[in-house]
C-alpha cells in the first residue's frame, strides 16, 4: 500500500537545475483518509523510508550526469599542436 500511495503523491523539482526535492507530503492526508487507511503512521513510515531511496538514487544519476557533461566541456577545449610518434 505505501508504494501505492507514494506513486500518487506529486514530485518537487527545483525549477532552476532540475534537482528532485522530494514529495510534497501535504497530499498524503487527504489520500490516507480517501482510501480509509487504518496505520496512516506506519504507511507513511515506509512511504518516507521508500522515498529517500528514490531521492538518492535521482541524486546519484544527477551527479553522473553533471560529472559527465563537465567532463564533455572540459575536454572540448582542448587543442593540440603536436604530433607525437614513437
């Protein structure tokens, strides 16, 4: 069930770099008493728990990709003027 609820929660971003800031648990109320939840604590416990899994995983691919992307750019600069045999 707190799967369930969790997926109809909505998601924050942050407008400006695209960061996942989490949920917005203010929603969460609403749908424990919509579908007559009886362990709304222990519900919202694992839904909270799943949650920081998902924000750290989204954290983690961000960062993969900002490494890759400054990497991309560092390396676009780069000319070189000699040619090197051995």
């Amino acid at each position: 069930m707190a799967f369930f609820m969790h997926s109809y929660i909505s998601d924050r971003w942050d407008g400006m770099n695209g960061v996942y800031l989490g949920k917005d648990w203010i929603e969460s109320d609403q749908l424990f008493k919509m579908y007559e939840i009886e362990n709304p604590k222990e519900i919202l416990y694992f839904m909270k728990l799943y949650d920081g899994l998902v924000a750290k995983q989204r954290y983690e691919v961000g960062e993969r990709k900002r490494k890759t992307a400054e990497r991309q750019s560092s390396n676009a600069g780069k000319t070189y003027t000699h040619n090197v045999r051995g």
